[in-house]
C-alpha cells in the first residue's frame, strides 16, 4: 500500500516506515501481521506525537499521520488503512462527516475515537458514525493500544459509563418499538450481565458481583450485541 503523504511530510513518514520495516527484536519476532494505523489530527503535534508513541507497539504499524482535511480524509481511503485512530477532542459535524466518508470508502476499517468526551450525545454520534472504539483524553499509551487491538478483533473497548449509555439507550429503543418481549433470546445469566451493565458496571465489578472472570462477562457482553444485532 502507498504511504499517505502531505506537504512538508515526506520525510517524517518515511521515517516512521524505515523503523517499522527494521528487523524486530527476539522479542518481537513471533509478530507476523502488524495492524495498519493511520492517525488522524487537525492538530500536528497530536498527530505526530501519537504516532511517536504508537509506532513501535507490538502489533502496530503506523502507516501515516494525516490532518482532518478533504485530502487527508481521501489519503486515508486510498491507503485502506485497519484501523484509523481519529482525534475527537472537540467533537463536530467535520469529524462525524469524516468518520462517515472513512467507513463508505472503506467498510472493514476499524475507527477508534482519542479524546472524547464522555456526554452521551458525542458517544452516540460517534457510534452512529461507525466507531468502535473510545478513548479519553486522559487515558495512557497502554490505554490506546489495548483500543486498537480491540477494536481490530471486533471487540468493543470504551469506559464502563460509555456502555451503560449505550445499553440504556438500547434498551429505551426496544421499550418505544413497542416489542412485548424485547430481549426474548437472552440467557438468564446474559439478562443479568446486561442489567448490571445497564447500571454502569465495569467487567470486573459485574465478575467479582457474580463470582465468574472477567473474560466470562466480556464474552456474555459479545453474545449480548450478536443476539440483538447490535454490531458495537
């Protein structure tokens, strides 16, 4: 795939890509498939400070970093990137539009948004915009990378609160549809992650709660979304 270029960045990115293509280290060379990242930033700074921190990850490749621009937004699409990592920090239709043409041109192409802020409407214009992933903009660089590998294996990474949010609005839209049995397919024990997580439960709260592991609620959340084809 080509490298996305702007002006006055060509040799930054190509910098990026000559340490990527270097041999890794013993303790790297079990790493076979690298996740494509593109970073994306109206700020440079951000954009180039992320990619600084993410660009010698295990499992990451950061292809480029763009600005928020009609042509950063077509770069992006042209590259066929896995997951694209878009800063949020000052939510607006710009950045929704972008995610949208982002997802049109490139369905697979996993989005994770950096700096949200957690108010309801943000979470769920993202959501509808095609994210998958949320960050905060006080998380840590071990934080953003757990989101990214997340979100590349289908996986839903985001503050307990966040998907209490969604939940809830979930569950109010099955309420208004007028369904006289809205969650007919679930397990007893998946009916009860779901209203524990409805209460803004974390999956480690809900674990220690009902005595199971942690990677036991995260798989009943899965088969929670698959049975209600709810895909994040």
């Amino acid at each position: 795939m080509p490298v996305i270029t702007r002006p006055g960045s060509s040799d930054r990115l190509q910098g990026i890509e000559d340490r990527n293509s270097q041999s890794p280290s013993s303790s790297h060379a079990t790493i076979t498939a690298d996740i494509r990242l593109i970073i994306m930033s109206s700020i440079r700074l951000m954009r180039e400070g992320l990619a600084a921190t993410l660009q010698n990850r295990d499992g990451i490749l950061v292809v480029a970093a763009v600005d928020s621009s009609s042509q950063g937004i077509a770069s992006i699409a042209d590259a066929e990137p896995d997951v694209v990592l878009i800063d949020v920090r000052e939510i607006n239709t710009d950045q929704i539009t972008a995610a949208r043409l982002i997802k049109a041109a490139n369905p697979l192409t996993k989005l994770v948004a950096f700096g949200l802020d957690y108010i309801d409407d943000s979470v769920f214009a993202c959501a509808a915009a095609g994210f998958s992933s949320y960050v905060s903009r006080e998380c840590s660089a071990d934080e953003v990378h757990r989101a990214l590998m997340d979100a590349m294996e289908g996986r839903m990474h985001c503050a307990p609160h966040i998907a209490a949010a969604m939940f809830n609005r979930l569950a109010e839209f099955l309420r208004e549809s007028g369904s006289p049995e809205p969650l007919p397919s679930l397990t007893s024990r998946e009916s009860e992650i779901f209203a524990l997580v409805q209460q803004g439960g974390s999956n480690k709260e809900i674990a220690r709660k009902l005595a199971i592991s942690s990677a036991t609620v995260n798989n009943h959340v899965h088969s929670i979304l698959l049975k209600l084809q709810v895909s994040r």
